[in-house]
C-alpha cells in the first residue's frame, strides 16, 4: 500500500509541474467569441445557443471547440400539443435547410478567427469546432446533418493569410464533414 501511494505521489510531482502550451484564459476568449458569432446569427431565434460553446486544448492535436444550437425555436410536445402538423414539420425541416448555409458560414469565419488568434496553439496542430444540432422527435431529419464538424492546421489559415489568399481559398482549405 505504501508503495502504491508513493508511486502516485511520484506520478503528481513528475506531471504536476508541467504547464499546458495553450492556457485556459486563451481557450474562454475564443469559446465567447465562438458564442457571439452564434447569438448575431439569427435574431428572431434568441435560444439558438443550447449551452456555451466549451472548448479544450489537447496537446500534441490542437484545440477544440463544441457547442450545440437549435436553428429552429419550436414548441414540444406536451399536453396541450400532444402532436404535431405534417404542415408544421415540413415548415421545421424547411427552416433549417434554409438556415444551414449561414451557420456553416458563420462556423467558418470562427475557425479562421481561432487559428489566427490562437499563436500558442503550435502551427502543425488543429483547430477543430464540432457543432451538434437539436432535434425533436417527431423531426422530418432526412438531409438535416445531426453534427457539422469543421476542422484545419492552424499553419494551413496562418500561411493562406499571409500569402494574401482570398476568402474562398482560405475556405477552401477547412475540411468539412457532416453526420
């Protein structure tokens, strides 16, 4: 037993001493930047953030940034409204659709904005920001994606920027999937 407990007091002074490239100050000035981009994106939906935006730093990777949001303010179910329309879950998916191009748009300009400000996070790591999106049951989700995830080098924005890359280019460079 004494052993164990001073194995794991070894462990703790060893690892304890070391301090992360990128600290926790860095990683909360881009979690409020992420969410402000998201609380301009659509004024009429003023619970479109579900949460705030957490971010973490992982060395050896990169950063990275989640959040979730709902593009479409709705009510549930409930006693009153035991179920819902085929007219209302069309107009739902419909919204949505609509609303994706400027949430990608907006995802993209945060992860630009968090490459060039992140200058402690090491040029070969990522800069990675996962967006899961809200869904209710009764949702119509067919080519709705459940979670947009947007990753780049952060040498990749940096060099691109510096080179005087258009807009498009430097978007260009951001690896999209959709799930």
């Amino acid at each position: 037993m004494k052993a164990l407990a001073l194995l794991f007091f070894s462990a703790v002074v060893a690892f304890g001493g070391d301090k992360p490239k990128v600290d926790r100050a860095a990683i909360v000035i881009v979690e409020k930047r992420i969410d402000q981009g998201f609380e301009k994106l659509f004024p009429d939906n003023p619970y479109l953030l579900l949460g705030m935006t957490r971010g973490v730093y992982l060395d050896g990777y990169g950063a990275v940034f989640s959040a979730e949001v709902n593009l479409v303010l709705t009510a549930g179910l409930s006693p009153f409204r035991p179920r819902v329309t085929k007219e209302e879950v069309a107009q739902v998916k419909q919204q949505k659709l609509q609303r994706l191009p400027e949430l990608r748009a907006c995802m993209k300009d945060a992860l630009i904005s968090a490459a060039l400000s992140m200058d402690m996070v090491p040029p070969e790591e990522q800069i990675v920001l996962a967006v899961s999106l809200f869904r209710h049951s009764w949702e119509d989700v067919n080519g709705v994606p459940q979670q947009i995830l947007m990753q780049v080098a952060r040498k990749t924005i940096v060099e691109l920027k510096t080179a005087g890359a258009d807009r498009k280019m430097i978007e260009e460079s951001i690896q999209v999937r959709e799930y």
